[in-house]
C-alpha cells in the first residue's frame, strides 16, 4: 500500500512542471487588457448569455491554465478556434493579467441582491 502511494505520488510531482508557471497579474492592467473578452463574458465577467461562461470569481490559475490551452490548441469545443485567434497576440504577462481581473471580480451577477 505504501509503494502504491509512493509511486501515486512520484508521478503526480513529476507532471507539476508540465503546468506553465504563471506571472503575477495585475488586475488594474488587466481590466484593460480584457476589452475584447466583454463581447462574449460581460464587462465584468458575467455572462449574459448562456452559452458563454462566466469569468467572475473564477480562480486566477484556472483562468490563466485555459487561456493558455486556448492559444496552445489544447483545448476544444465550439469556440476553440475564435478563444485562440482572439488570445493568439496576448503574453503570458497579459494572460495573468487578465486572469487577476476576472478572479477578483464579485461571483455571481452583477447587482444581484
């Protein structure tokens, strides 16, 4: 049982570099950097519609790791080719930063009470 835990182990810290280490964002720059993202996600991240997820309160990590799959090719789905034309001129700086805007965004729609 030991040697199954240490092997479980062994593999999952070897994968962790395959993760991309993220910079530190900025949301202030980001809400800028985000202006094309409120087409489809909302100005602040809530999506009007349903078929466009909501960005708000996500966690910054998750948000950068998609993105990233995104302009990689890694990640599919319907809108796969418009999500990576629209991040293909976009850093990993600008990544962060825009990942930063949306997690500090409040969850949930706007003004809700």
């Amino acid at each position: 049982m030991l040697l199954r835990y240490s092997i479980a182990l062994s593999l999952f810290f070897t994968s962790l570099p395959l993760l991309a280490a993220m910079p530190v964002g900025n949301s202030d720059l980001g809400q800028n950097k985000a202006y094309s993202c409120q087409f489809c996600h909302g100005v602040s991240g809530y999506s009007e519609r349903d078929d466009y997820p909501h960005l708000n309160g996500q966690n910054a990590k998750y948000l950068f790791n998609a993105m990233q799959g995104y302009q990689q090719g890694e990640r599919g789905g319907v809108m796969a080719k418009m999500m990576q034309q629209q991040l293909s001129a976009l850093n990993d700086q600008d990544l962060a930063d825009i990942a930063a805007f949306y997690a500090v965004q409040k969850a949930g729609k706007p003004n809700a009470e």
